[in-house]
C-alpha cells in the first residue's frame, strides 16, 4: 500500500505514486488486512449501489466545489487535462440529476479565451443536450435521450452511468484510495464481457493527438484575439491621430 504523509490517506493500488489530492510522494507502507475486496464481477458490481457522498472533508477543507476544479482532480487521477478531458467531464456532469443546474455544459472562465474553438462547440453541444436530453433515469439519476414518453433508459447505458457516478463520487470522496482495485476489476470483467466500461473509457482519454490538438486550439484562439484586436484598435489609433493632425 501507499501513503501520504501529508494527507494520511491510504492508497490500496502500489501502481500510484503521488497523491491525488496534494501530488506529495506517497510512502511504501505494509499492507493490512482492509482491502477485503473480492476481484469477481458480482461483488465489484454490488458496489455501484451504494449512495456514497459527493464531497467529504478532504474537499471542503481544499474549497473544491466549482465544476472546473472538480474537472481538475479528476484529471490528476487519470493523468489527463487535455481540454478534450475537462469538456468530457463537464458534459457528463451537466447531463447528471433531474434538472441543469448551470447554463452552459462547460461554465466559461478566463482561459475560455485560450479555447475559442471549444467554447463555440460548447453552446452548439449544449443547445443539443437540453433539446434531446428530456428524459430521466431515476435508476441511474442521470438524463437521456428519449424520443418517446413510454422509452425506458437503456440498460447498459444506465450501468455505465452508474459505473461512472461511482468513479467520479469515489475521487472527489477520497473512497477511491479503498475501492479503486475493485473499480479496475470491475472494468476489465465488463470489457471480457463487451461490454463499456467507464472506468476503461476515462483512462484511455489522453494521447498525443489531443495535445497537439490543444495547442492548435490555442493558437487559433490567440489569432482570433489578435485579429479582433487589430479590427477594434487600429481604427481607433487612426482616427485619433487624424483628430491631432487636424488640430495642429
């Protein structure tokens, strides 16, 4: 097991390194008899059923409850923060509870400047989820397209939600230093079964592509400003240049 001198909490995967919530060096400590984790689909599965809180101690004490620092842990965790990732996040979260609870699926911030591409597609996805988005799983408690009043949510689209829920509520709870070795078990039977696995999908969102789409972004972005710039200042420039020239 891991341990984090400065957090004291325990992780039960030796893989992790470095905390999740403060990336202090974790310590190499003996292992005791808490795990207790049975690593068959059934007993993984019984856990998704199970209502665990949003945030705990360790969030409030770090003042994590906007949805961009949210995005931010969970991007430590799976060692992704491409813009791709945070949106991902941020769409799965809004889609989540029985009503929307903020405007846009991704709120905009001071560095929405840096991502114009991905703001303009933010209002178009967002126009797009609160049209089709009408239905509502009391299941899962997650939104979902439904074309139909009698339309029931879909089965393994519902687990998948779950699953998710799970992941995210485990994270930001500091449950997951305990239960992630049952969440990787749980994946990889759904996977040998074909079926999604939210846990598999969110580790494989991050590859070179990504990076180097955000890094176009930026630059398209930072054109964008700068010829706006140059449209709304020069005019200004000239025309109180003339003014001068005109007085003298």
């Amino acid at each position: 097991m891991k341990k984090c001198s400065k957090c004291k909490i325990v992780f039960h995967l030796d893989e992790r390194s470095r905390c999740l919530y403060c990336n202090s060096l974790l310590l190499t400590v003996s292992r005791d008899d808490t795990v207790g984790l049975n690593d068959d689909l059934t007993a993984a599965e019984s856990m998704f059923k199970s209502d665990q809180p949003v945030i705990n101690q360790i969030l409030k004490d770090r003042a994590i409850n906007e949805v961009g620092r949210r995005a931010f842990i969970i991007g430590c965790y799976f060692r992704s923060r491409t813009f791709k990732f945070m949106y991902s996040f941020s769409r799965h979260e809004f889609i989540m509870e029985k009503s929307f609870k903020r405007v846009l699926a991704q709120p905009l911030n001071i560095s929405s400047f840096l991502m114009l591409p991905w703001v303009a597609f933010n209002i178009l996805d967002t126009l797009f989820v609160r049209f089709y988005y009408n239905g509502f799983c009391p299941k899962c408690k997650w939104k979902f397209k439904q074309f139909s009043e009698n339309q029931q949510h879909d089965p393994e689209g519902c687990d998948y939600n779950r699953e998710y829920s799970k992941i995210i509520d485990d994270i930001l709870s500091g449950e997951i230093s305990k239960s992630e070795f049952a969440l990787k078990k749980y994946s990889e039977a759904k996977e040998k079964a074909g079926r999604k696995s939210a846990y598999q999908v969110l580790c494989e969102e991050k590859d070179f592509l990504q990076g180097m789409l955000d890094v176009l972004c930026i630059w398209v972005s930072i054109s964008i400003l700068i010829i706006l710039l140059v449209i709304t200042v020069f005019p200004l420039i000239s025309w109180i240049v003339n003014n001068i020239s005109v007085e003298f």
